[in-house]
C-alpha cells in the first residue's frame, strides 16, 4: 500500500495546476464531465489505477451541484458511497 500511496501523493502534487480541478478532499472536485475525463485519462492517473488495480475495490459516483460547500458533498458522498467511505477512513490513519 506505500507505493500506492506514495503515487497518488505525487499526482495529487499536481492538483493546482490541473484545468478544472476544484479541490481534492477524498473526493474529487471538478468543474465539469470534460475536466473529470480529461484528469481521468492522464498518462499519471492511468498508469496507477493499472500499477495498483489488483489492490482492491474502486467505487464511484459522481453528481453536479450548484455550490461548493464541502460538508454537504461529504454528506452526499456517504449516502452515495456508504460504508466504502469506512474503508477510505480506516486506510487514511495507516
């Protein structure tokens, strides 16, 4: 799980100069569907979602509103995704 961890890490390193990146907050922020596919697509992200795929389960969803306040997408984030978020919580103190 380091390396894993020491990648995303990396890539995250970029955030702020990536076209349409809102924010990064164990959810992604994104301005639109182009902007979320183009991050999607990049050699960087490609290369470990392939490197570490065997690692474990990815889940996602993804939905539009009309304000950024951040409590109310982690609200959502947990109804959508559930006890996922658990897994992310307990891995996030390792």
């Amino acid at each position: 799980m380091p390396g894993a961890y020491m990648t995303g890490v990396r890539l995250s390193r970029a955030w702020p100069t990536l076209a349409g990146a809102i924010g990064m907050y164990l959810a992604s922020v994104w301005q639109n569907d182009e902007a979320l596919r183009s991050f999607v697509s990049l050699p960087p992200h490609t290369a470990i979602m392939r490197k570490y795929r065997d690692l474990g389960q990815l889940t996602s969803t993804s939905w539009q509103v009309d304000r950024l306040i951040l409590s109310a997408i982690w609200e959502e984030a947990t109804r959508r995704l559930g006890p996922n978020l658990e897994i992310t919580r307990a891995l996030e103190k390792i």
